[in-house]
C-alpha cells in the first residue's frame, strides 16, 4: 500500500472535543489537512469561531459546535448531529479534559489529605465520565457502518506517579486508559477501535496555561523529559493520523505514550528538589 493510501481519511467524518486549543485543535487540525471533515466541539465559542473561520480559509472542511462536554444531552446532540448532518461518523477524538488543581509537588493544598474535592469530582465529570459518555454516543454511528476510531486522551500521569499532577487528574486519566481497552475488546466485532494517547508535558492551556505563562514550569517539566524540553502540539500530529487512518488498521486496545522519553525513566529527583514545597517560586 502506498504511503497516501496509508494514510488516506478523504471524505471520512471526525468530531473533536476540546477542539479550540491545545492537543484538540492539533487533532483537528490533522484530520482536516488531510482530507476529513470535522466537526470541533468546544466550549468556548470566540476561540472555536475563530479557528473554524482560519481552517476554513485554509480550504478545509471544518464546522463548530458550542459544547459543554458535561452536559450531556448538548454532547449527545452534538455528536447525533454530526453523524446526521454528514451521513457518518468515522473518527472520536475524546479529547476535553481539565486540570484538578496542582498535586503535592507544586502546593501542600494538593496533599491526599488537603485536596480540593469539588476540583477532584470536576475532573472526574470532564475527564472521565464525559470521556465515557461521548464513545457511547458515537458508538451506534459507528456499529451502523462496521467502521470508526475512538481516539481518547489520556496522560503520562495515567500510566505511573505524577505528583505534579492533582489527584483527580491522575484518577480520571487512569480511568480512561481502561476504558479504551475494554471498550476496545467490546467493540473489535464491529470494526470499531479504540485507543489512548498518553500525552506527556505538552505546551497547552491545561492548568491555567501554566506552561505557557512560567518558564519555570516549563523548565520544571522539561527536566522530566530525556529529551530534555516541552513539546508543541503539532508533535502530536502524527500519532492522531496513524490512529485514525489505514495505518493503524490493527492497532486496538493501547495506551500510546507520546512524552520524550519521560515513562522510561524515573527522574523525580531532577524537580522535586527544585521545588519549595509551599510553591511560591510558582
């Protein structure tokens, strides 16, 4: 098979959540270059306007949906519309996902016995069960036509320790993880895969857009990585194709770490000794 056939998702249909920033405008970014039509999902609606507009006069096939992914009736009908709208849905990029507050590293205020609750069940409700509830709208699209990619974002923090991250970060990005793999064994008779990508420190707008605006958190995170820097988003760009396309016909069930390096070492030392313990060099 050649390489544009490989890699071929011309006339296939996506919806992203979390669409106007970050990873999930990288995700829709990629499926609308390469040829999908895709519906961007997100709840901010002069950010979603703004980059529907700037792909659109690229020449790419791209609408916006105003969603608060924790509501589910609006997720159920964003994503029942697309598949109306288009005639199918090919490709879930379930990607909405917010921080739970920094963890123990960063603040005392994110030790197991001090952390905020109602933070922790925010992110359960956007990360994991809105995660949840998006695949089980998508899915009798897909199971109509034998066919679809469930594409979840997870974490690094979902795979081992990050005391950087909050407690319901680390919780919710567990949880999706194994989602995706019974999700996938569920769904393999209708030709429905699923998978997780396993971000590590990406340059986004999660946690208050902590990497963007703190060089010292920047340098905190990169100190994580072998690679030794944060990465941009772009650089997700291509696991996102792979997952969607023909490329990844055979890849179910798997949580991909996309980080630099970090899960293969253990360099906790390197930043928690960088850190005052009460944060105010954050």
């Amino acid at each position: 098979m050649k390489q544009a056939d490989l890699f071929n998702i011309k006339g296939h249909v996506a919806i992203v959540t979390g669409a106007a920033s970050g990873l999930g405008l990288a995700y829709a970014e990629v499926m609308a270059e390469n040829g999908a039509t895709v519906v961007m999902a997100d709840l901010n609606p002069a950010t979603l306007e703004e980059h529907v507009a700037r792909l659109k006069a690229a020449g790419c096939k791209v609408e916006g949906a105003v969603v608060d992914v924790s509501d589910t009736d609006a997720l159920r009908d964003a994503i029942d519309g697309a598949a109306k709208r288009h005639g199918r849905l090919d490709y879930l990029f379930a990607n909405a996902g917010i921080s739970a507050g920094p963890g123990t590293l960063l603040t005392p205020d994110g030790a197991i016995d001090k952390f905020d609750v109602k933070a922790y069940q925010r992110a359960i409700d956007i990360n994991q069960t809105a995660t949840l509830m998006a695949i089980r709208f998508a899915v009798p699209h897909m199971k109509r036509q034998k066919s679809g990619s469930i594409v979840i974002t997870a974490s690094i923090a979902g795979i081992q320790a990050e005391p950087i991250c909050g407690y319901g970060y680390v919780a919710s990005k567990a949880a999706v993880i194994n989602i995706a793999r019974q999700a996938a064994v569920e769904l393999a008779p209708f030709n429905i895969r699923v998978n997780s990508i396993a971000p590590g420190p990406f340059l986004t707008n999660i946690g208050d857009g902590r990497l963007k605006k703190q060089p010292e958190v920047v340098k905190l995170f990169a100190d994580m990585v072998p690679l030794g820097r944060v990465a941009n988003t772009n650089e997700i760009k291509g696991l996102a194709l792979l997952l969607a396309s023909p490329a990844g016909s055979y890849i179910t069930g798997t949580v991909i770490p996309i980080d630099g390096g970090a899960t293969c070492v253990s360099t906790r030392g390197n930043y928690s000794a960088a850190i005052q313990h009460d944060g105010s060099n954050l």
